[in-house]
C-alpha cells in the first residue's frame, strides 16, 4: 500500500509550489458522465461533438476541477486539508488523450489555518486549459496516511 504526507498549516510557505498529472482517458470520460449524470453528446458522442466548434469529442470542464482538488488533497497541503471554495475559468478545451499538468502555488497564508492557492492547469503543449484560485483550511499537524485500494469498475 502506497502512503500520502501533508504539509500542515505552519510549515507552508507562500510561493511553495506542487504539480499534479494525470492523461485523460475514454474511461475517465465515461465514469465522470456516470458518476456526475452530465452526459452532454459533447462529451460522449463523437458524431454530435464533429458538428460542434471544438469538432471532436472534449472532457467535461469539471473533470479538470476534479483534478485540482485531487491535486490540493494529495500534494500540498494534502490529506486532511478541506475545501473552502474555488473560482474557476475553463481558457481552452481538454480533449481525450491530453496529458494535463495541475500547478499549485501558495499565495497567501490567512487567519485560522487558511491557505490560498494558485489552481492552474495546462496541457502537454503547455497550453493554458483553466485558471483558478482556490481557499482551503490546511491541515493542523503533519500526518502520513495509507492510500486505500480502490475497487475494480466495470461498465454493464
């Protein structure tokens, strides 16, 4: 079993950065359209997207959100940190395949165990795909956690 440690409160330092990635897969397509119920043809339907201005099938918008809170829950501040709130803007569409960079900076320490952080993502070219600004409550104390198993998915 593989393990996660946090970065508590006291020991962030404004300008400390991290980085999650992750490529989107068909199947994070097709669990996320599951698991949310927004199973926009944009998403699913290739036919449908080709009509559409991005003209092939694109990620859903919140999939990338999704990754940056999985990027502020396992990279700085980690586990134990919860979510306050998240501004968010999608630049540019994320497509199958894309290898997406989640890039965290610490921006500023406040009051009560509060942290605000820099949420940008970015495509393998580069390219800017969301833009963000998150406010978390950091963890108090250091800890290391075990990471459960996750259990097998299949499509019925």
């Amino acid at each position: 079993m593989s393990t996660l440690s946090n970065t508590p409160y006291a020991s962030l330092e404004v300008g400390q950065t991290a980085t999650f990635d992750k490529t989107v897969e068909e199947r994070d397509i097709q669990l996320f359209a599951a698991m949310s119920g927004d199973r926009n043809p944009v998403h699913l339907d290739a036919d449908y997207a080709a009509g559409t201005r991005f003209k092939e099938r694109i990620a859903h918008g919140m999939f990338s959100g999704a990754l940056i809170s999985a990027a502020v829950a396992c990279t700085i501040p980690g586990p134990g940190t919860i979510y306050l709130g998240q501004s968010i803007r999608f630049v540019r569409p994320v497509k199958i395949g894309d290898t997406l960079s989640v890039h965290l900076e610490i921006l500023e320490k406040l009051p009560k165990n509060k942290v605000r952080i820099a949420t940008n993502v970015f495509n393998q070219d580069g390219q800017q795909v969301v833009e963000g600004e998150a406010e978390v409550l950091a963890p108090r104390k250091a800890e290391t956690v075990e990471l459960k198993n996750l259990p097998p998915i299949s499509f019925g």
